[in-house]
C-alpha cells in the first residue's frame, strides 16, 4: 500500500471510494474545489495495482479572525482495506503538509457521535481532542464531535527535521559518529 499526495486525476476515484464508504457525499464540484484550493493538503491510498482504496480529503480555513488551522473534510478507507494504519498515515501526511505549506496552528474535524472506530482513532491514537458536540449536524439529524488537534507538537517535528538536515549538522553529525568509533590505541590516548 502507498500512500500520496492526491491529484486532480484521482478525484472520480476518490468520489468512488466516497460513495461505497459514507453516508455523506460530495458532488465532484466540491472535490475539485478542495484540490484546486489546497492541492498539498489531501492524501490517498492505493494498493499494489494503484488503485485508490482511501482518502483524506482536507482543506484550510480561511476565517481571518483564528489562527491558521486546517480542516479534514472526510476521512475514508474501503472496508477491505481497513485495520492497516492506512487512514492514519494518511492523516498524519495532511496535518504535517498544512504545518509545512501553511503554518496550521491546529486541525479539525467532525465526526458521528456512533462512529466508534474514528472516534477511537481520533482521540487515541491521533490525539485528537472532543472540543464540543453539534446537535444535529448531519443530514440525517445525527449529533456531531467537534474534535482538534494542535499542531504545536509537529511544528517542532519537522524544525527539528530541517535543522538536521543543514549541511553544517550533517559534518557535526558526521565528525561526532567519526570520533565516536576512533579507539585509544594507547593508555596516554584515553586520558
């Protein structure tokens, strides 16, 4: 299975997958708007023949009052492909991605108050926190949890990636490693 970045042409897949998995669905305008919008920010996963078995389909927000945050505007995962970690690398792929193209303080999403399975994931293994919960957010009148996620832990992730990855502190690292392996060959040379 790999996971990637989705792209204009995986969007009818996509929408598929959408249609098999969950009782809301988009038309293909609203998926186009999210990839033309925010074509960082929306992942995919595909199987051995490349073909798409589930999505993340993310966006930012753009309410100029908060903080820069993204939104997970639907999570999917065909059922035959479910219980193998997929819909969680996929949304850790999105999160860092909004941290790295645009400083995303935080993240959100909704999800049914009888979706025990995402819940689980959310909060325990994404930590994901229940901020509050909208009385009948769906279309079928369901009550929603409002769930977050601050990125503060990310952020300093992917700093601390960056400042490993500058030449400077790959010789550091490199001279450490080197000096770290030379041997004293004389009892003079260990002190």
């Amino acid at each position: 299975m790999n996971v990637r970045c989705a792209t204009i042409e995986d969007l009818l897949n996509i929408q598929h997958c959408n249609l098999l998995c969950l009782p809301e669905n988009y038309v293909l305008k609203y998926y186009f708007y999210h990839s033309l919008s925010w074509p960082q920010v929306s992942y995919v996963a595909e199987d051995e023949n490349g073909r798409i078995v589930g999505y993340v389909l993310a966006k930012m927000e753009e309410d100029g009052e908060d903080a820069p945050h993204g939104h997970i505007t639907s999570v999917a995962v065909k059922r035959s492909c479910r219980r193998l970690g997929l819909a969680q690398k996929m949304m850790i792929q999105s999160y860092r991605a909004m941290v790295e193209n645009f400083n995303a303080e935080y993240v959100s999403l909704h999800v049914r108050k009888s979706n025990r399975a995402a819940l689980h994931l959310y909060r325990d293994a994404l930590k994901f926190t229940i901020t509050e919960i909208e009385s009948g957010y769906y279309a079928d009148r369901e009550d929603a949890y409002a769930m977050k996620r601050d990125l503060g832990s990310v952020k300093a992730e992917l700093a601390e990636q960056r400042k490993a990855s500058t030449p400077a502190s790959k010789l550091l690292t490199f001279v450490r490693d080197h000096n770290a392996k030379k041997k004293p060959s004389t009892p003079d040379e260990a002190q």
